[in-house]
C-alpha cells in the first residue's frame, strides 16, 4: 500500500480522495475505501509529511466524498415496524 500512495503522490494526487477513488483501487471495494482511510493516511502522513492536522481534513475530506458517491437505494433501509406505511 505504500508503494500505491507513493506513486499516487508522483502522478500529482491531491489529497486521501484522490489516492484512494482516483489513483489506486483501494476505493473501489464494496466498502469504498473507508477500511483503509486510517492506514493510507498514516502512510501519507509518514511518507509524504503530512502534519496530524492534514490527515484529519484528508479524513473528513474522504468521508464527504463517500456520502456523495452512495447512491440513495444503497443506503441501509430505516427500521420498519408492523402495521406503519414504508
């Protein structure tokens, strides 16, 4: 994974959005990347010196970006109880 946000970074990424919907397929799984936001940012962050407070606006950034992508119909269904309409 290193080795994916290093060469992301040489490819002109902008940010964690970028390295993992756009330059990696780290984003692509079902769960659109967000398992990995923690470990790609840490090695942003030792890697290409990003400070604490930048991993939190990438963070935010990726999470953001998520909800936007996610489709409506993909979103979990709110509990229904008997005898409400849906």
């Amino acid at each position: 994974m290193a080795a994916e946000v290093l060469l992301a970074d040489r490819e002109g990424a902008r940010g964690l959005a970028d390295i993992l919907f756009r330059r990696t397929v780290i984003g692509l799984g079902p769960d659109a990347g967000r398992g990995a936001v923690a470990a790609v940012a840490a090695v942003a962050a030792q890697r290409l010196g990003w400070s604490d407070e930048r991993v939190v606006r990438e963070s935010e950034a990726v999470a953001a970006e998520v909800a936007r992508m996610r489709p409506r119909s993909a979103a979990p269904a709110s509990p229904h109880h008997e005898g409400e309409p849906r």
